[in-house]
C-alpha cells in the first residue's frame, strides 16, 4: 500500500534511517498542501476537531467515517449515490 507514497518530513536523523531515500523529501515546501487537505478532513469530520466532542471510541466507527469522507471526496463515487437517492424522488 505505500509503495508508491512519498514522505515528507523534517531534517531529523531518525527518518532518514527508517525512510527509503526515493520517496523521502525533507522540507516544508509541500506544508500548506498537506496541512489544507489536513484542515479539510478536521472540518469535514467532527470527530476529529476535539477529542471532547463527537468522539466515537470504536475504532470501526472511526474508520467507517474516513472511508465515507475518502467517497464523498472522489467525485465519481458521489455522484453513483447521489443519483441513487435522487432517483427516490
């Protein structure tokens, strides 16, 4: 599954020893792209704003919930339900 992911992170000696250096960029040129998609999963999914409100402690109710958000996020997945509960009506 991480065969192909890049890693970005910071200058500390620890990744460099654990991280394939082909796929290690260190930098914070990448930051705000990274921490945008961040802020719009935390918005997004209520659960992951503060640990005191809306938080399911079961792990399989967290992980529906990313896989719901990952759908909804590719367009073509959308549209199949969308189309699908706008036929009802």
């Amino acid at each position: 599954m991480t065969d192909n992911c890049i890693f970005y992170t910071d200058n500390w000696d620890s990744f460099a020893k654990v991280l394939p250096k082909d796929r290690h960029v260190i930098g914070k040129s990448h930051t705000p792209a990274i921490e945008r998609d961040n802020s719009n999963t935390r918005h997004n999914i209520a659960r992951f704003t503060r640990r005191t409100k809306v938080v399911s402690h079961k792990k399989e109710m967290v992980d529906r919930s990313i896989k719901l958000w990952v759908n909804f996020q590719n367009h073509t997945v959308f549209e199949k339900y969308r189309d699908a509960l706008l036929s009802i009506f």
